[in-house]
C-alpha cells in the first residue's frame, strides 16, 4: 500500500518541522526521523526559502523556533485538523450517514452539566458516536474553529462571525456562604435555598473573604465581571484551583465563593449553606452550546434540542 496522500499540505514538512521543535536540535531530530543532519538541514532551508522567512534561531541554546515558525507550526497543525475534517466529512457524504459528534467543554461542564444531558440524548439517538474533551476556554473555541469539535459547552461565548451561538439553559450565578451564627442572625431560615437566593449588596459583605478561580478559569472570568459590575473588592482573597476545593473552604467558614447553581448539587458541603442572588448579573453564566456556521453535522442541533430539554430541569 502506497504513503497515504496530503491533500492540503507536505506531511513530510509537518514531521521534520515538528520533530526539530520538540527536540531543540537538528541532530537529535535527524535520529527520530532516520535521516542524515545534512539532509535534513538542507530539507529546512528548501522550506524557509520558499516562504522567505526563517524557522529557527540557530544561535540560540537551545535551538528554537522564531515566531515566523511559531506561526508556521501553528498553520500546520490547523492544515492538519481541516484535511482531517474533510475527510470525515467526505466519508460520511460517500456513506449518507454522519453519527459522531465531538463535543469541547469547560471541565466543570463536563462534570456537572453532561450528565444531565447525555442520557436523555443516548435514549434518543442510540447510534451516535460521542467523543467528549475537557479544555480551558480559550483552546475549547479553537478546537471548534480548527474543526477538531463540533461544538463547544461554555458559559463565556466568544463574539465571532464564524460562530452561532445557542443558549441551552439558563445557569444562574450565586453567592455561597457558611450559614454560620451572624448568618442566621441577618437571614433566619434561609439555609439552603439555592432556588430563591436572597438579592444582597456586594458591599455588605466588604469584610469577608472571597475564594476565587485561576485567573484564567471561566467561573473566576464570571466571578470577576460580578465584583466588576457592583464594584466589590473584598478585604481578602483564596485562590484555589477548583469549584469542589472552593466550596469545601466555604463548608469550613473560611469564606465565601460564586458557584453556578448546576453545580451545587455535587459539591455542596455537608454544612449549611446560603445562597445570595446578583441580580441582573445572575444570567452571565448562561450554559451555551458554540459551533461554525457552516458546520454541516446534523447532529449538532439534535443534541442542542436535547441539552435544552434537559436543562429546563436545573
């Protein structure tokens, strides 16, 4: 059987290249790939003088890409991820049946959100393939743009021409606080109630601790566009890694957290708890489904018909 043939772009430029950036050396790359350093060396400078650029600082240790290879190894890997695309998509033309759909999502999605989705979506289309990954924001929507997802679960929808955003279900936003002694003083018989939070002014609260998200976790994103919006700063912060690690600090009475209601009832603290509404920011957390425009997976708006189903149950 003969190499399998690139449409889009040289896969042998993808591997050299590659194997060069990953090992900082022409000479080590040139023993993965069992070709001779020259070979290879005159292999790279065929490719930069076609592009007019170079690829690699070769005065640096280690070697390194310059950003013109930065760019060029990232066009690649999006050469790489459409031709895979057009090929399934020319398969499933070629056999009139599309039944996989890959889904990108926020971890804490995938963790609270799905498993609320995918029985009722299985019961009703059994023979769809699911593939389901976990990514940070940012590289969920690039998956979806460089077709290697279908569509992406996120909470932050990104302002794009290429995209259609759907909006799933509503996931409201809340405040949780250790219902301890000063709590049931200022609000008796309010543990609990996530599904009637008690609307409160921010600035009452200056004095407590907020336990806050990675800078770059969507729920701190959310969290920080709140305090933004009603101008809180809180006297004190934690910074924790995690929704379940927050509101178990929360169980403890170290603080208070923004947590979205689908999410407490798998990490609520055996503790009591109260929940305090924001208001008009309540709806920033909103569950959205993002996909290309021009996607032609039909699957697509069947499982957004099934996720908004089951998602008026939150």
């Amino acid at each position: 059987m003969g190499r399998r043939k690139s449409f889009l772009i040289d896969q042998r430029r993808c591997k050299y290249i590659k194997a060069i950036a990953e090992c900082h050396s022409f000479s080590r790359a040139a023993q993965q790939l069992y070709v001779s350093q020259p070979s290879l060396s005159r292999f790279v400078r065929k490719v930069e003088d076609e592009l007019g650029v170079e690829l690699f600082e070769r005065d640096s240790i280690p070697l390194g890409l310059t950003p013109a290879g930065h760019k060029y190894l990232e066009y690649i890997e999006r050469f790489q991820a459409l031709e895979s695309a057009m090929k399934k998509d020319f398969a499933s033309i070629k056999t009139g049946t599309i039944n996989q759909l890959v889904i990108a999502t926020l971890p804490f999605l995938g963790t609270y959100v799905l498993p609320k989705v995918i029985p009722h979506f299985a019961e009703n289309y059994p023979s769809v393939n699911l593939q389901i990954d976990e990514y940070n924001n940012r590289e969920l929507i690039r998956r979806v743009e460089n077709r290697t997802a279908d569509l992406a679960l996120t909470n932050l929808a990104p302002e794009s021409d290429l995209f259609r955003r759907r909006m799933l279900g509503s996931d409201p936003i809340l405040l949780a606080a250790a219902y301890d002694k000063r709590m049931q003083q200022r609000f008796p018989e309010q543990c609990g109630n996530i599904t009637s939070p008690i609307p409160i002014d921010l600035s009452t609260l200056q004095d407590e601790t907020l336990i806050i998200l990675h800078p770059w976790q969507n729920m701190r994103i959310a969290a920080d566009a709140v305090c933004r919006h009603y101008d809180f700063t809180p006297k004190n912060t934690i910074e924790v890694s995690s929704l379940a690690s927050a509101m178990s600090l929360v169980g403890s009475n170290r603080g208070m957290t923004f947590v979205c209601r689908s999410s407490i009832s798998s990490i609520r603290p055996e503790t009591p708890i109260i929940y305090f509404s924001m208001g008009e920011m309540q709806n920033v957390t909103a569950i959205m489904a993002v996909f290309l425009k021009d996607s032609h997976n039909p699957i697509i708006n069947k499982f957004c018909d099934c996720a908004a189903q089951s998602l008026k149950r939150i």
